[in-house]
C-alpha cells in the first residue's frame, strides 16, 4: 500500500540529489530569519556551499532553547499573513515554543499523514476516530486533515468521555483509532467494564509517548486491532515524522522530506548505522518555519537499510531523552516548568519532589511541594486553599491534571550536587 510510492521508494543517487536541491532552498529560506542569517554567516555557509549530503555539517546545531528564545514569531520566514496556524509545545519557563504553518506546510504536513495511515493499510473506506486533543497540540488536527486527504470518513472525539468514544466506536462502526496508548488501555479496560466488545476495530495508532512492545500485545489482544507506532514533533509539522510499516520493526522516516543524523548527544560527533545517539533532523519541504539541524533529544538509532516493503532506511523506536523532559499523557514536561510555576506562589518554598506513576494504566503526575514557613499555620481550611492554588496554577501552566501534596517544611530531600527532583516510577509497568 503505498500513497506517493516514488518519494517513498527513493534511494540512492536520485534521493541525494533531491535533498541537496531542498537543502540549499531550506538555507536560502532560513536567511530571512535573523537567528540563521547570523549564525549562517558567522559559519561562512552559502546556499551553493552544500554540493553533497555530507555538507550539512557545515551548519551548527539548532536546540529547543534557541527556538524559546525567538519567542513568539523569531523563527518565522514569512510574514504573519502568510502564515495560516499557530500551534505551540510547552515551554520550560511558561512561554510556548510558537510554530508557524503556511498554506503549503499544511499540504505537506496532510501527504504525510496520508503516506503513513495508507502504508498501515488505512483506506478511503475506513471510519476514523481521532481520540486526541485538538486545541494547540498538533496531533488533532495533524491526523484529521491527513485521514480527510485518503478520503476516510474522520470523527474528531478529541479526549475524554471514555464511555461516549466506547459508545461512538460501536455505533460508528469505527475501523479505525488514533490516541496515546495509554489512553488506548484505558479505553480497554472501560469497554471490559462495560461488557462491551469492540468488534469493528482493526487498527490502532499510537503515539505521542513511549510504549513497550509488552505494551503492543496487550494492546492488541485487549482491542483487537493491529497497533502501529507514531513518531513526530511540533518543530517539524507535528505527527507525521516517522511510522512503522506493517513488518513494524522499525519506524519509516520520509527523506524526501527530512534529512536525518545520528549525533553523539554530548560531543556532537556523527554516528554510524545501529549506533544509538540523538536524532538531529532538518526538515526541508518547510515554508513558514524552516529548521537546520534540530536537535531533538530523542535517543534512537539508523537501522540497517533493506526493510521488505522497499520504502527508505528506518530508524529504532525511541528509546530514551538525552535531556531531562518528561512525557505525561502525551504532553512535554520538563521540571524546570514546575519550578517555575512554584516560585511564582509565596505560599510554597522552593523545595519539591515529582512523581510519575503508571495508574490502570495512565500517566499520573504528583508533586510533592513544602510550605513556606511564613505560611504554615497547619490549618486544614489553608492547606486546602493552597493547595487548590497550586493545582490550578500547575494546570495552567502545564494543561496537564496534577496531584499536589504539600509536605511540611524542611521535610523534602536536599541535595549537595545537582537535584534529582524527578522519580520516574512507570519503568516497571505495562
């Protein structure tokens, strides 16, 4: 099943000079944002520099940080009217990253999504409900256009409301879902609470957050359907990045569109084929919003190339970060976001634990925060005014439900070198 079977089967030669052509247009697209402009001309690297593939790393990296900084529209190549939607990703210190899409970003990111969904064997014939969130977060919207360009018949039911999906499901006949697989094991467990069988599932797309292969069985044998992995990032259209194909060994990346490194996180240094490192992506079909050399921090690796359906080299499923971010319920958290938010309310110190737990299945987030002395009264009807204080702000900040617990004072860890703040406790669930 192939959707653009050229640009999905192009190797060699042909697929070289294909991404020195787009590279070259990405670096003369690049120069109308200030932040390339300099660091291009600081590097002495011009359009008609890059001769081979191999000459990319000519060009310094680009890291999450640089894009927070050009808050909001400092990596934008167009000029705002140009650019048709905003999405944002979480920001470590309460400003979003801002990502720009042109009309023409918007038919990519769409034939993405469609080369993806039809190499799982999606069809104009399928019924498709889309069960993630469709507000800045680019995975609503990313999957409905792309499942609306193969012809499927699309129901956007966003998040929540478990027993109403469970209820769509079955009365739309729906073929085929798309939620973090999380969400999708709840899904199940709702349905077997429900004595309800989802009988016209056949495929399930997850992605957004890291899931085991243990995971995929469960999932299966509970849902009936064949599961495939997502891959994708705002920064580079969102949803669409990389998908496994049916051997589902691997994830496809589309280097036509995408040109991919391996790097050593911590010097930089290029790796081989089957060597893990970070994945370093330049995206090279974008119009609004042009990326050179990205730095995900998403841990992988360049799988030996020759998979069966004769589409380009795969890369690994994500194994790890090479920084401290968190993915709660298919959402970007990094600790330095809480912090934030807790130094902002004088009623709580500076001191505090967070937990993340696996609960039937879910993600589930505690932070654990001491008073300030100037504050601790030990009355209960002021311990739950702060606490509901903190809830909300954490929530605002992070559009993500928190537990709080507030601990006394003094009664947390401290610690001599650099604060082990997170525990991450889901290593060991399904």
């Amino acid at each position: 099943m192939f959707w653009d079977k050229t640009n999905e089967t192009l190797k060699g030669k042909k697929l070289e000079a294909l991404q020195v052509r787009r590279l070259k247009q990405t670096i003369r697209q690049s120069q109308h944002v200030g932040f390339y402009k300099k660091r291009l001309t600081q590097a002495h690297v011009r359009p008609e520099d890059i001769k081979r593939p191999d000459d990319i790393q000519k060009i310094p990296f680009t890291r999450k940080q640089d894009l927070r900084d050009g808050y909001p529209f400092g990596f934008f190549a167009v000029p705002l009217k140009k650019v048709v939607r905003i999405h944002t990703t979480s920001g470590t210190t309460g400003k979003p990253t801002v990502v720009g899409y042109t009309r023409n970003d918007l038919d990519t990111w769409a034939e993405l999504i469609a080369r993806n969904m039809t190499m799982a064997g999606v069809t104009e014939n399928d019924v498709f409900q889309n069960m993630v969130n469709y507000g800045m977060f680019t995975g609503g919207l990313g999957f409905h256009y792309g499942a609306e360009k193969i012809g499927m018949t699309v129901i956007p039911s966003a998040t929540g409301n478990t027993k109403r999906q469970i209820e769509m499901i079955k009365d739309f006949g729906v073929t085929t879902i798309h939620c973090t697989p999380s969400y999708a094991m709840h899904l199940s467990e709702v349905a077997e609470e429900m004595h309800t069988s989802l009988d016209s599932l056949k495929t399930g797309i997850f992605g957004a957050e890291p899931w085991s292969e243990t995971m995929r069985s469960s999932l299966e044998e509970r849902l009936g359907v064949t599961a495939f992995d997502s891959y994708g990032l705002s920064e580079l259209f969102g949803p669409g990045v990389a998908f496994e194909c049916p051997e589902r060994d691997g994830l496809h990346i589309w280097h036509d569109i995408y040109f991919v490194e391996i790097i050593n996180p911590k010097t930089g240094e290029q790796l081989g084929d089957g060597e893990r490192g970070e994945l370093v992506i330049t995206p090279l079909k974008k119009e609004a919003m042009p990326l050179l050399r990205y730095r995900t921090g998403d841990i992988t690796m360049k799988m030996e190339d020759g998979c069966l359906c004769s589409r380009g080299q795969k890369i690994g499923r994500i194994t790890g970060r090479s920084d401290d971010m968190l993915v709660i319920r298919g959402i970007n958290v990094f600790p330095s976001q809480i912090e934030h938010v807790l130094l902002k309310i004088p009623e709580v110190g500076n001191q505090f634990m967070v937990y993340v737990d696996k609960v039937n299945h879910l993600d589930e987030m505690t932070v654990d925060v001491e008073i300030n002395r100037d504050y601790f009264s030990g009355e209960l009807a002021d311990l739950a005014r702060i606490q509901k204080k903190v809830v909300q702000e954490l929530h605002d900040a992070l559009e993500l439900r928190t537990t709080v617990k507030l601990v006394e004072p003094g009664s947390l860890p401290r610690f001599e070198g650099k604060a082990k703040r997170v525990v991450d406790r889901r290593g060991d669930a399904i």
